[in-house]
C-alpha cells in the first residue's frame, strides 16, 4: 500500500455551523492495482454539531470524458455481494460490512454519517435507494447492496441511533470540526465528477431545530484536488 495524503480541499459555502464538505485523498494498491481512496467530511463550526442524516446526492457533472461516473467505484467488502474481492461490479455502501481494516476498508468505498466503518456502525440507507435509477450498472433497484451509485438525484443514508452520537463532532474517531461522511475508491489518477448532497444537522441540543446545508464535492484526480482550495468555495445552504 502507498499512504501519501495528496491533499485537502474544501467546497461548499459557508452556513450557521456546517461551512461544506472536505476532500482529503490517499493513494492505495492492492493486488498490484493503482486506486485514489478519497474521503469525504462535513466540516463544522460548533462544538457539538450533530450530523444526523445524509439526502439528495446526485451527480453534478465534471467527470472524465469516457468515465461512468456512477460506476467509478471499487468495493472490497465482506458482503455476501463482494466476499472481498475487489471489483466495481459487486460490493455494497453499507459501512457495517466492510471487513478487515488493512484488507478491506483502505479499498472499499462506503457511506456514514460519522463514526468508524465496522460492524457497530449505525448508519443505513433511507428507501430512496430503493427508487431504481438508470445508469450502465443499474438493472433495478438493490438498496444500497450494489457497487454503483443511483442515477435518480435522492440517494440518502442516516443514523439510526442517533443517542450513541456516532456523528457529533469530537466523539472518536470525528475530530473537532469533521465528521466523515463517505470513502469513495475509484482508479488512480481517474476524475468522477463532482456530487451535490444535503446534509442535516443540529447543534447536539435536545430539542434543537434541525437545519439543512446542500453543497458539493468533487473527486477528480489528485494533482486537481490542491486547486480546489484556490478555487473559492462553492454551494449553497437551506434551513
């Protein structure tokens, strides 16, 4: 495995506590095959923000010329879909299956609402993952058991114990102002596109409104992501 962190970015504008999303890419091998392990954080700005759910990913545009942008992705999970194997055909998104740390999870791409990508982690899909979609990979809806992303805008995922505060900010392992959100593994030097999602939150007070910020985030080849922090912050936020 190659660990060298290629860079961090941010992208979003900035609302009362969650100022967007934050890029930071790896480069990983496994079975002599060249991947970008992006990850992909919500950053805020109170000390006990709460992300809560995750809705309404859709794919923006921006991807390579050639490049399936919602079938970019490598899986290498201990599903029953992937048996951890390492393909862009078979895997899930689903966190709690991911496997060994060194084995699976550096090559699996998965979506959380925070905490750490094992069997405990609470986060599931919402039913817009049962919506179907089209896309060269679709071939009917599969919950979010599929390697490929939905082409139908409403993709979502939530925790669904929120009292074990598995996305408050600086409860291990979220630091301070992040709470990871996804890992998206796709080939080296590959660019799948930019992704617009909305994100819903509170301030980690009982009883606390519920506030919504819809940003983006792109996964371009590593040399782009240092430029994205040049380029100015881009979205827009909802309460």
């Amino acid at each position: 495995m190659i660990a060298s962190l290629a860079g961090l970015a941010v992208v979003g504008s900035a609302s009362a506590s969650l100022s967007g999303y934050v890029v930071a890419v790896t480069q990983v091998t496994t079975g002599g095959v060249l991947l970008d392990q992006y990850k992909v954080f919500a950053r805020f700005t109170g000390p006990t923000d709460t992300l809560l759910n995750m809705f309404n990913m859709s794919y923006s545009g921006g991807a390579a010329a050639g490049t399936d942008p919602y079938g970019a992705f490598y899986h290498k999970d201990n599903s029953d879909y992937n048996g951890g194997v390492l393909s862009q055909t078979y895997g899930t998104w689903a966190p709690s299956l991911t496997g060994s740390v060194t084995l699976n999870r550096l090559y699996d791409s998965f979506l959380v609402v925070g905490g750490t990508a094992t069997a405990t982690n609470t986060s599931n899909a919402d039913p817009s993952w049962n919506s179907g979609g089209s896309g060269s990979h679709a071939g009917g809806a599969a919950g979010w058991n599929r390697a490929d992303l939905l082409n139908n805008g409403t993709m979502g995922w939530f925790n669904s114990s929120p009292p074990n505060l598995q996305g408050r900010v600086g409860v291990a392992p979220n630091i301070g102002t992040d709470v990871l959100i996804g890992q998206f593994v796709i080939d080296r030097n590959a660019n799948a596109g930019t992704w617009t999602v909305t994100a819903g939150y509170n301030d980690g007070i009982a009883g606390s409104q519920v506030q919504f910020y819809t940003g983006t985030f792109s996964l371009p080849a590593p040399g782009a992501v240092a430029l994205l922090g040049l380029g100015g912050l881009a979205g827009r936020r909802r309460r």
